[in-house]
C-alpha cells in the first residue's frame, strides 16, 4: 500500500549535494561555482579554501557533503571525485525601500540563491 519508489536521478557514479536560500546574489554565486566546475573535489576543496570572496565557505560546505554523500552512502572511491555539475538558481527576492532625497524612495532588492553540487567519480585508465 505503500507509494512506489522513485527512480534515482543520477548515475550509479555520481553524488549530490544542495542547499537553498543562500544570501546572495545568484551572479555573484556562479562566480564562484565556476571556479570549481571540471576540477577534481581535492583542487576544488583547495580553491575554495583560498578564495576570497565571502561566498566561497558556503559552496566548500556544500562540496564537502558531496564527497561525503558520494563516499557514505554511494561507496565512490573520494580520490576519483571530481565536480561534473555545480548549478546555482535563483530563490526569492526581498524587496525593501529606503528613503530618499525630496520626498522620494528607492527600491533595494536583496535576493537569495540556491546551489547543487554534482560530484562524478572518473572512469579507471587502464
């Protein structure tokens, strides 16, 4: 009686990992999410750790519970991950408005982002 299952998205190679309403800019977040798109998981890790931008902690934490899905739960060999897919969408947007010169207002928009990870484990060269 029980609802059936639903086939799994991805591949039997392949881990994932997202989280929603991250605040920023989805403009600013892909910036970074192309940093480590095409990398291997322990360059990418690295890349995260020495970047600047504010953003770059969320993502590593992200890619981080990737590799864990992928070692966890998919039994994925970690020193062959590397990062086929990193996604950011947009969330909702905050509108707010501050006051201005004259009696007038402008409008401030704050928006949200969400991100997903995809991590993909290389085939062997033989």
């Amino acid at each position: 009686m029980s609802k059936k299952s639903h086939p799994r998205r991805l591949d039997e190679t392949e881990a994932m990992a997202g989280v929603k309403m991250i605040r920023v800019s989805p403009r600013k977040l892909n910036l970074v999410a192309q940093l480590i798109r095409g990398k291997s998981a322990a360059a990418a890790l690295a890349e995260l750790s020495f970047t600047k931008r504010r953003v770059a902690e969320d993502v590593r934490k992200v890619l981080e519970a990737a590799i864990a899905n992928a070692e966890n739960n998919h039994q994925l060999d970690v020193d062959r991950l590397y990062v086929a897919e990193a996604t950011v969408g947009k969330s909702f947007v905050m509108k707010r408005f501050a006051t201005r010169a004259r009696g007038r207002s402008a409008r401030i928009l704050k928006p949200w982002s969400n991100l997903t990870v995809v991590v993909r484990e290389r085939e062997e060269t033989a």
